[in-house]
C-alpha cells in the first residue's frame, strides 16, 4: 500500500515585524484571492490564475471565422483555456510553506527552495502544528466563519484537464510548496485573525540561515537547530 505523504513541516516567511506580531500576538492577515490576482511586479505572490474554476489544454487548438458559408483558421492557440472564479476571489487565505515526507528521500537536497527568500527576511515554524491548527479552529468557530485548511497541489497547465479552485495553482510556482488557511466565502477585503501568542509553538529566525539550521531525521522527522 502506498504511503501518505504527510505534513512534516509547516512554515511562515515574511518581514521581521510582521513575523514577530504572528509570534506574539498570533495575527493571521489573511488576503482575498483578488489581491493575488491584481498585483503586479511580484513574482512570488502575482497570479493572474488564481481562483479559476476549470483548466484545459490548449496547445494546438485554432480559433476558426465564419466567412461565406466556410470555417477558416485565423490563429493558434497555446497554453490553456481558464474559466470562471469570480466568487473565489472574494475568499481570504492565510498561505504558508509546508514540508512533505516524500522531501526525506534526497535529504541532501536544500529542504526550501532559496526563491522563497525572496518573501522576506524572517521565518516561522510552527513546532507543534496540530495545536496552533487547533487554536485557529476554535477562533474561527467563536467567530462562526466558515474554515477550510489544505496542501495547494500543482498542476502542467499544457496537460492538466479539470477543475481548479482555491487548492490548485500552476507548477510554475510549485517551489513554493504552499499550504492554505482559507475563510470561505471570503470578505473580498483584507481580514485579520488574532488566535493570542504562540511563542510556546512556534520559533523564528532569519530567512537566509533556515536551511542551514533544518535537518532531516529518518524516516521523517524534520529538525531546527539553536541559532548558535
């Protein structure tokens, strides 16, 4: 039987202060998909593709024109066709970083992907992830918003055929390995969760030094050294 490949690691990377408030004050600012969708400039975070509902495979599809009677080819399509998903880009994610098992079996490797340095200067892990999954679940229920929580899987744009949503992007950005807390069906605006402190479950560090202080543990067991 095939084994799961499960969450080992759950990360948060950002600006210094912004980290620091996540530790101390347990701030989730949670974005609308639309912000992703309208930015511009930003490699990492700019995704005209956000919240579509459907993907399909276009490469070698014409578009035909109607002229006397007869369908002639005026052009090529390339890429994929995307729909809809105008409702999804109302709801609010929390977006993380998250370690796989299956990462264990070339521990050798650098376990996160340098490009993601480029989302700030400072790191957050979350040493006990089931609780502060727990914290945020008991807040979102005191506000009765509707939660969803899920790994975000990546997909060829030139060979994936199906639905999309919140929880699939293109494997352009699969080096981020992106793990999403999502309120559902969103504010359409920025929304910020505060869950109390959770120094006792998280610790932070700088960005540029995290893979010199993770360590893979067999079978699956993810480690961060002291600073030191």
């Amino acid at each position: 039987m095939k084994q799961k490949d499960r969450l080992i690691g759950l990360f948060k990377f950002g600006l210094r202060a912004h980290m620091e408030e996540l530790i101390q004050d347990g701030h989730l600012y949670m974005s609308p998909l639309s912000t992703f969708i309208a930015m511009e400039g930003d490699p990492l975070r700019a995704d005209q593709d956000e919240a579509i509902d459907h993907s399909m495979p276009a490469n070698g599809a014409q578009f035909l024109m109607e002229q006397n009677g007869k369908w002639l080819p005026i052009g090529d399509l390339t890429g994929a066709v995307r729909s809809g998903g105008q409702e999804s880009r109302k709801v609010n994610v929390f977006c993380m970083h998250s370690v796989k098992s299956s990462r264990c079996t070339n521990p050798s490797e650098q376990i996160i992907d340098s490009r993601n340095f480029g989302f700030g200067d400072t790191f957050v892990v979350f040493t006990d992830a089931d609780e502060f999954l727990r914290r945020v679940r008991t807040e979102i229920s005191r506000l009765n918003l509707q939660f969803e929580n899920a790994t975000v899987e990546y997909v060829d744009p030139n060979s994936f055929h199906g639905a999309m949503g919140i929880y699939r992007k293109y494997s352009a950005f699969d080096y981020q390995c992106e793990y999403r807390f999502a309120i559902l069906p969103g504010t359409g605006e920025p929304y910020s969760l505060h869950i109390g402190s959770i120094a006792d479950i998280a610790r932070i560090g700088d960005l540029s030094e995290i893979n010199r202080r993770l360590r893979i543990m067999p079978p699956h067991t993810l480690m961060i050294s002291d600073e030191n």
